[in-house]
C-alpha cells in the first residue's frame, strides 16, 4: 500500500516524535518520491510546523481539486456548455 504524502508526513511525524526513526531516514524516504509529491509533501510539512508554532496555517485553492468531481461523472463538458448557452438566450428574448 503507498502512502499519500499526507500520511507520509503523519507517519514520519509520529515516529520522529517516538524515537522510531531519524530525520534521515525520513529525508531517504522523502527523496523517494516523485517531484510532484515531494511539493505536496512540502507543503503538508509547512503547515505542521506553522501548527506546532501557534500559527494558522495557510490554505490553498488547491486543496479543492477534485472535490465534487463524481457530480460531473457522465456529463459532456462541451453538450452541458452548449445547454448553458441555449437557456441564455431563452431569458434573453
């Protein structure tokens, strides 16, 4: 089972705090993953230090991909623009 990097850094950060494993060891195992995650993973750590030092951390739009994409399962983008389109000038007449 591959870990998300969310998880990663759950994982890292609990067995960090436990004397499981060395920040080394979490860096070889960061090194591992792809550039894209290693962003993600990035982030995710920013946001766990920005926590452990009283701050909000900062969100992004980003975190919102996705979200709501099964509604739109089974739907033609171009045939649902050209509906939008349709019902416009409708109102307009």
């Amino acid at each position: 089972m591959e870990l998300t990097p969310l998880e990663m850094v759950e994982l890292w950060y609990w067995q960090t705090e436990n004397g499981m494993m060395s920040t080394y060891e979490v860096l070889q195992q960061a090194k591992a993953l792809k550039p894209s995650e290693r962003k993600e993973l990035l982030r995710l750590l920013q946001e766990v230090i920005a926590v452990d030092d009283g701050q909000k951390p900062k969100r992004s739009l980003r975190e919102l991909r996705g979200l709501g994409k099964e509604i739109w399962q089974g739907i033609d983008a171009q045939e649902y623009i050209n509906e939008l389109r349709a019902e416009w000038k409708e109102r307009d007449r």
